[in-house]
C-alpha cells in the first residue's frame, strides 16, 4: 500500500531498505536515467492488486484482523485489546506481526494510519 501511495504521488522508484547494494545501484541508475524501478516482487504485488481492483489493503483481512486493527486504531495497548477480544496477549502479538506483513509495514504508527485511512467503523462510528 505504501508503495501504491508512493506511486501515485509521483515517485519514479521505490526499494526496501534491506534491498542489496548492487539492486540499489541499479534502481538509482535506471531512476536517474528517466525510467521507473520497482523490485520484481513489488512490481508483481501491485500488478496483481491493479489486476483485482483491490485498492483498499484491508479488503484480504480476516474479521479477527480488522477487530485488531480496530482497536489498534483507537490507541488501546496489547493487552488491552487482548482482553476485549478474549484472546492472548501473545495472540494479539501475532495478528499484529501478521497485519504488518500483509500491509507492507514496519510499525505500530503505521498501523494505526492504514487503519484510520480505510476503516470504515472508526471510533465513534459502529464497531465491526
């Protein structure tokens, strides 16, 4: 999703920051040259989301995993989410490490800000 964004705002190019130096190298020659670069993965991702009109990043998340983020949303710790939705905190620690992969980030800010933007039931709206 990020990358999406990226794109759409202008960006010719976008690499990881764990990407190899050499695939660096690359990307910074064929940007600078005027042509786009993106990984063979990243590139593959969003062909494939383009492909299935899957511009929201949640529409592939279960219904444990938008409650979740949900409740990420609101600021509410670990724990607490752990509680409301009788689960484990190691659990909750799970779906969150799942939610980062399945959206491309890295943090809990990150999170809370995809959550915000595409969530339909935010707070002080209904609940999922």
């Amino acid at each position: 999703m990020i990358v999406s964004r990226a794109l759409e705002v202008g960006a010719n190019g976008y690499v990881l920051k764990d990407t190899s130096p050499e695939e660096f190298s690359k990307a910074f020659r064929r940007v600078r040259d005027g042509q786009p670069y993106l990984s063979h993965d990243l590139a593959s991702q969003i062909a494939f989301m383009e492909a299935r009109g899957d511009r929201n990043p949640l529409s592939r998340m279960t219904l444990r995993e938008l409650q979740t983020l949900s409740l990420i949303a609101e600021g509410k710790p670990y724990i607490s989410i752990a509680e409301e939705l009788h689960v484990s905190y190691k659990t909750v620690v799970n779906t969150c490490a799942q939610l980062k992969a399945k959206l491309g980030v890295r943090t809990l800010p990150e999170l809370m800000r995809i959550a915000i933007q595409h969530l339909p039931n935010m707070p002080g709206r209904s609940t999922l």
